[in-house]
C-alpha cells in the first residue's frame, strides 16, 4: 500500500505539473496579439516574384564567378547590394556612403583575401536602441579547379534576394508613415560558406550592442523544395524559434497562421538532428550569445554545393510566399508593444 501511495503521489505531482505547464503554454499563445493585419498585407505584396527574379538573375549569373569570399565576384554583389540600398534611399548604420563592414585577411585562414559585410538598415521610431537582425548570406563558393561555375542559385541567391525584397517592403511603410517601432538591420554575411565567419565578426564586432539585438531572423536557401516535399511544396523548415524564445517560437506559428498559411517543418529542429543544420548557418553566431533566432531554410537537394545549382531550378513563386511570411513576422517583432521574452525555451 505504501509503494502504491507513494507512486500515486508521483503521478499527481506529475499530473498537476503538467496542466500547469500546458496552461502556461496557453495562456502565452493567448496574450500574442497580431498588430497592422492589413499594413502587413498590403506591404507584403511589395514583395513580388518578378523583383525576386530580377536580383536573383542578377546575382547568380556566370559573370559572378560563384561569388567566392574575397574574390571579384563577391565584390561584384557586394557592390550591387550596396547600390540598391543607395537607390532605395536606405540608410546605412556605419556612415553616411559605407554600406561595407570590412573585414581584414587576417581573420580568415589561408589564402582568403580580405571580404566585406554589407549592411543597410531603418532606424525606428520608438525603441530605436532595440534592433532585429534579418540575415542572409551572399557569399557562394566561387569556381571549381576544373573550371565550372557555382552560381549558388539558391544557396544563396535565394536568400540575398529574399533580403533585399523585405527591406524594401520596410522602406516603402516608412515612406508612407510607418517606420517600425525598433531599429531593423538588413545585414548580408559574407565568408558563410568558408565558417560562417562573416557573421562571426560581426558578432565579435557588433554594429549595435548584441544585448540591444533582439532577434536574428536569418534566411539561408529558400527557393526550391526537397525530395520530402515533392508532393507538398507549399512549406518551410523553421529551426530554432523555440530554442531561446517560447514566445518566439508561437508568435512565429501565429503569424505563420495568419498570413501566410505555409506547412512549417520542424524535422531538422531537433538537438540530436545529425545534419546540424541549427549550428551550420549564421543565425547560430547570435543565438550562442542568447539572442533569440529563426532559422529559415527548405533542404539541402541534389544541385547543393555543385555547379547546377542554377536559377533556372528556383520556383519564384514560392520564394515570394516565403519572403512574405519572415517579412511578416519581421513586422511583428520590430513593432511589438514589448521586446520579446527569452526563456531558453521553458516557460516558467
């Protein structure tokens, strides 16, 4: 009887634990309010295919030469990524004409040439202190010995794209009255393919103080589906949101559910994923200094780190309904009443 009650009281313990839990699970999802439904619609659409098409053309063309870090090619993005901003009347946070983060030889190995971050960003207009990161990596992994080019189409043309398109989105509010609440930078990593040591510096070198930065939402590979998904391609892997952020992670699902109604993924999210995929991208040098993250991402292919990676492969279409969705849930971030919470992903 003893052993029996004991075990009774383990499962009571257990039972009262758990309904606790689940109705602070509850009670959080409850308390996220969606603000500027209709702003985020109508500045969503901004964001087209056709434009999509245009940078990604631009970008993963042979000329390019594969946009290897410190080479011509990634000059030549680095250059067009600064232009775009200059015409779209988008600031930069480090001066007035310098969109470049230099980074020095001497922080790569080898024979890496000196490369550069590109930065861009709208100040905003209550907490301009408090910024969110949207990240992307523009560097690729330039010509093979043999002489063929890595255009890196959707890796990560697609990305790059995706960046532009979004603050633009964010530009176009501005100019017609609504600056987000808090600053937003628009940072393309270069140096990702050889270590994510583009990000790495900046992390190490931070622009705005990283306990200013409240979260890093960070595009990497979205313009194409994976052999998972053939039969259902309207979808995205999300890694990440929940790690640091429980809030995070469900203002993610309810912006998700609102706006843009896409399957998420979260079948590389787990820690004991052996693709590592959470530790393999950029976002990952902001979420070891505890900033919460997303990381967006629909699968390695067969083209992946190989020549055919080309942009006749990506469905522009859905790299729009993709860049709509983080473009939304950007929103909501920039202009939430509060920062977000990080709970490690325990909600207390």
């Amino acid at each position: 009887m003893k052993i029996f009650f004991i075990a009774s009281a383990f499962a009571l313990v257990g039972s009262c634990s758990t309904t606790k839990y689940t109705t602070k699970v509850q009670n959080l999802k409850d308390s996220i309010k969606l603000i500027d439904s209709s702003l985020v619609v109508k500045y969503s659409n901004s964001i087209t295919s056709k434009e999509l098409k245009e940078h990604l053309y631009t970008i993963s063309d042979d000329s390019f030469e594969g946009r290897a870090t410190g080479e011509l090619g990634q000059k030549m993005t680095a250059e067009y990524l600064k232009n775009y901003y200059t015409n779209q009347n988008i600031e930069s946070p480090i001066g007035k004409e310098n969109y470049y983060q230099t980074i020095p030889k001497s922080f790569f190995q080898k024979e890496t040439k000196s490369s550069e971050n590109v930065l861009a960003y709208i100040k905003g207009s209550e907490f301009p202190e408090e910024v969110l990161i949207i990240s992307a990596h523009y560097d690729h992994l330039g010509i093979t010995k043999d002489g063929q080019i890595n255009n890196g189409a959707d890796d990560n043309a697609s990305g790059t794209s995706a960046l532009l398109e979004i603050a633009q989105a964010f530009k176009i509010a501005q100019n017609e009255g609504f600056t987000p609440k808090r600053s937003i930078l628009f940072l393309h990593v270069t140096a990702e393919e050889i270590g994510k040591l583009g990000s790495e510096f900046y992390a190490k070198n931070p622009v705005f103080p990283l306990e200013n930065t409240i979260a890093d939402l960070n595009i990497d590979m979205i313009g194409r589906f994976d052999d998972s998904h053939i039969n259902n391609k309207n979808y995205i892997y999300l890694l990440g949101a929940d790690r640091l952020s429980s809030e995070l992670h469900y203002l993610s699902e309810k912006v998700n559910k609102t706006f843009s109604n896409l399957t998420l993924d979260y079948k590389y999210n787990s820690e004991n994923d052996s693709n590592r995929y959470y530790e393999r991208s950029d976002h990952y040098n902001f979420a070891i200094h505890d900033i919460p993250v997303i990381f967006y991402f629909t699968g390695e292919h067969e083209d992946y780190h190989k020549p055919t990676d080309t942009r006749d492969k990506i469905d522009f279409e859905l790299l729009a309904k993709r860049t709509k969705l983080i473009f939304a849930t950007a929103w909501e971030l920039a202009n939430l009443d509060h920062r977000i919470k990080v709970d490690h992903g325990v909600i207390y």
